[in-house]
C-alpha cells in the first residue's frame, strides 16, 4: 500500500525545526509564500545540487545556465504566455472569494455556497514596470518559467560550447506565478523554484528521448530513496496537453493530499525555438553536418519543482516509531540530503570531554556539515537528531578519553558500532555513502 503521511505533521515539524516558515510570519504571513529556514535551505540546498551534479556535472552532453528573471517583453508574445497562460476565474457574488472554476466541483461558492460569476480568464504572469517610469512601454514580467531563458541562449550556448545534438540546457531559477487557488503548503504558491532541462535532438528521434528522460528522471527520485508505491506516471489526455506540447507525462508523488504532479516531462516539438526566431527574427537554426541540412531541433523538457520535491523528500522520510514509551519522529532522508550529516554529542559537559568532543568536532567539519550538542539526556539528543533526517551521530564518553575510541550511531536501525578516532573520518564516510551498519565492532577493543 503507498504510504500518506498528514500534512499537518510535515508543516509542524518544518516550523518547529526551522525547516520552513510563512513569509513575513510578524505582519501576520503573506499568502502563499514561504521562507526557508535555517535546515530547509541545507535540505533546498542539497536536492538542488543532487539534481545538478546528476544532469548537468556528471553528463557530457548537458551545460548549465542562470538566465535573468525578467527577459524582454517579446519573449512571452512568441511563447504564448501573454495571450494563453490563463486560468479560468470565477469570483463568489456574495463574499467575493474567487476560485479556478476547473477546481471546482459543485456550480456554487465552496466557501459559503453562494452564486458564482461566469469564467473569465485570468493571466497568472506577474506584471512590473522597469525604469522609473510607469507606462505601458516600461512593462516587464517575472518569469513564469525558467525554460524561456534557455531557449532564447540556444544560438549562444551552440557559438560558444560547439555541442552537438542531441544536447541539452539545465537551469535552476525561481519562477513566479499569480495562482488564482494555492495551498497544500509549498506545493502551490506564487514564488516557487524550478529545476528545468530542455534537451534539443532531432526531429525523429524525439519519442526515443522523450522515453528517455521520463525513465531518467524517475530514477532520479527513486535512488535519492523515494519509495516506488508513492510515484507513478501519469500521461497527459490530448485535451490536457499544453499549447507547446505534443505529448507530456507527469511524474506524480502521493502528496497528504493525494496524488499530484511532482515533475512534467513534455515533447515541445519544435514550437519554441520556431516561435522566437519568428518573432525575434534572428535564425535559431541547426546545421546538421551529416545530411547539411538546417533544421529545428525538437525539445524534450524534463520540468521539475524545486519546492516540490522538498515536500516530497519531507514526506516521504517521515516516520513514527514506537520507542519504549514514547513515539520517535524521524526523518529517514537520504545522507546526500540530509540537512546535517553527523551529530557530535559529548556525553557530559566535563571539561576533558568537551575538549575531545570539540577536537573531533573541528575535524569532522572541514569535511560535512556537522552539529555539536551538549544540551539535555543523550536520550533527547538522538531524538532531535532523528528528527531532522541527522543520519549519523558519533558520542564522546568517558572511555573514549582512555582509549581513543567513539560510538557511531546510526539513526534508522538505532545501531552502535565503536570506533577509534583515528579512522572516524572513514567510516562515516563509508556510512554516508551507504555501508551496511551492524552491530558488531568494527575493531576490539583490545
Ligand atoms: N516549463 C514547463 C513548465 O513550467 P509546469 O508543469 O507548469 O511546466 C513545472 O511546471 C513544474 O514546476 C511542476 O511540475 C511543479 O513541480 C512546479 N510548479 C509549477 N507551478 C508551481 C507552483 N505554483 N508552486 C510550486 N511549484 C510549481
């Protein structure tokens, strides 16, 4: 059975840990907008390189880029987004609460049942006015997507790489949408991040590359430790495709409230790059040295969420376990993701054990991310760690003084092995990268 775990649980254990807080939380929060706090922008922060070291660094036949937020007011003419990017509104007669009328169920206001408008549409770009001058000339958007910026570098990125296809662009960037209906915590807002490719090849060979990325990206997820039951693909219907796509597959996560798209994967066919230089007038052509013809390549875009995938991440880690009396609340991430990697906790405060605690500390941070705690039982300590995904905690006590050794603890079997300091730095390397943990000393004691 897929596992679902209650939103609420996720949106009080990010805020009771500092994973994620509302935005402007003192005046009161502003609608749809979070901040991520101190372990959220660690965990943010870990999914994003995972996803560029994976597409961008470990491949020869991708490059990255970081293209601005606000492109010229030509770019959304050519891609559709000035006259399609629309939803339909409706606004409640009586309380004046508006809806997306494609979310709703019934004809009536969900809020008090009364009578709603007919739809209209509503453009979910952000306006602004570049310059000091507010007129309808100076009018710029921010993003809705990041894939623009790409498409408009294809000719430059071609100049100054000399790739050839198939190749692909990866960029990660915020993006920003007017929603008309958010919620379910970060999984819908206005300010989201996206971690976007856009893969050129050539025309012919796009569905074998369109099966391609639907099968990498899912992997992508399933080795960063998302269990298989909570992810399915779910292929758009013609009549849901988007104006660009020929054919696009969503990779779907079992959220607390149900099944919703986690990461898109589309043909774009040759659309965009047909489109801007259309509009641009400049050529975004492709010499095929085989046949010396100039052709448009196809786009097979992999579109993923940043703020989903921490969601995703989050609840797909969280579990309760029955601990003697209590419940133990851990968070079983991924060591790549994992906020903090180990946890160094003296076992007192005795000053000969801070010393060797903070030595091992100092030593230990040159390589991870590393927390020291010396606050409260040893009992409550592990649990904080737990708590937060820490996937390995190394206890300082009153023998390691005498004999140079540690306790590694690992936090989802509750298993301990000893170790001497002096191959510390190995084993939690070989623990992080996924080394089996026993029970049995690594080394006797002697
Ligand atoms: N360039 C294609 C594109 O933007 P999309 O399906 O509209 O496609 C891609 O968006 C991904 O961006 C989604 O799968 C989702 O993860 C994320 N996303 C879209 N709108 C979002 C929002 N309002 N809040 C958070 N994430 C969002």
């Amino acid at each position: 059975m897929p596992k679902k775990v209650e939103m609420e649980k996720i949106v009080s254990l990010c805020q009771r840990r500092g994973f994620i807080f509302p935005s402007s939380e003192i005046y009161g929060g502003l609608s749809s907008c979070w901040d991520y706090g101190p372990l959220g922008v660690e965990l943010k922060q870990n999914i994003k390189q995972a996803w560029w070291r994976a597409v961008v660094q470990q491949r020869d036949d991708m490059v990255g880029l970081d293209t601005s937020i606000l492109m010229h007011p030509q770019t959304w003419v050519a891609s559709g987004h000035l006259e399609g990017f629309s939803d339909p509104l409706v606004e409640c007669k009586s309380c004046h609460l508006r809806w997306r009328s494609d979310d709703l169920e019934g004809n009536n206001c969900p809020s008090c049942g009364g009578e709603l408008t007919e739809p209209r549409l509503f453009n979910l770009m952000f306006k602004t006015s570049m310059g000091p001058i507010e007129e309808e000339a100076s009018v710029v958007y921010l993003r809705p997507e990041t894939a623009q910026g790409m498409f408009v570098n294809f000719q430059n990125v071609l100049n100054t790489t000399r790739k050839k296809l198939p190749f692909g662009i990866a960029q990660i960037g915020k993006a920003f949408r007017n929603e008309i209906t958010t919620g379910n915590f970060i999984f819908r807002s206005r300010e989201f991040e996206q971690m976007e490719i856009e893969f050129f090849v050539k025309p012919g060979s796009d569905q074998e590359w369109f099966n391609y990325w639907l099968e990498e990206r899912l992997n992508w997820y399933l080795k960063l430790g998302i269990d298989r039951q909570n992810l399915r693909l779910r292929p758009h219907r013609q009549e849901e495709l988007a104006h660009y796509a020929r054919e696009c597959s969503d990779i779907d996560y079992l959220f607390p409230m149900g099944w919703a798209e986690l990461e898109g994967i589309a043909n774009r066919g040759d659309f965009d790059l047909a489109q801007h230089a259309r509009y641009s007038g400049k050529s975004l052509n492709y010499l095929d040295e085989e046949t010396k013809e100039h052709i448009i390549p196809y786009i097979i875009e992999p579109s993923a969420g940043v703020d989903r995938s921490v969601l995703a991440f989050l609840c797909d880690a969280y579990a309760e376990e029955a601990d003697k009396n209590e419940t133990r609340v851990l968070l079983h991430l991924h060591p790549t993701l994992a906020p903090i990697k180990v946890a160094v906790l003296p076992l007192s405060r005795r000053e000969n054990l801070v010393a060797a605690a903070k030595k091992i500390y100092a030593d230990l941070r040159q390589q991870w991310l590393v927390s020291y705690d010396d606050a409260q039982s040893i009992g409550r300590r592990y649990r904080r760690q737990d708590e937060i995904g820490t996937p390995l905690c190394v206890t300082v006590d009153f023998q390691s003084l005498e004999d140079e050794q540690v306790t590694i603890r690992d936090r989802d079997s509750m298993n301990q092995i000893r170790v001497p300091i002096s191959e510390l730095k190995n084993t939690l390397q070989a623990k992080l990268s996924g080394e089996p943990f026993d029970t049995q000393p690594l080394w006797t004691t002697g």
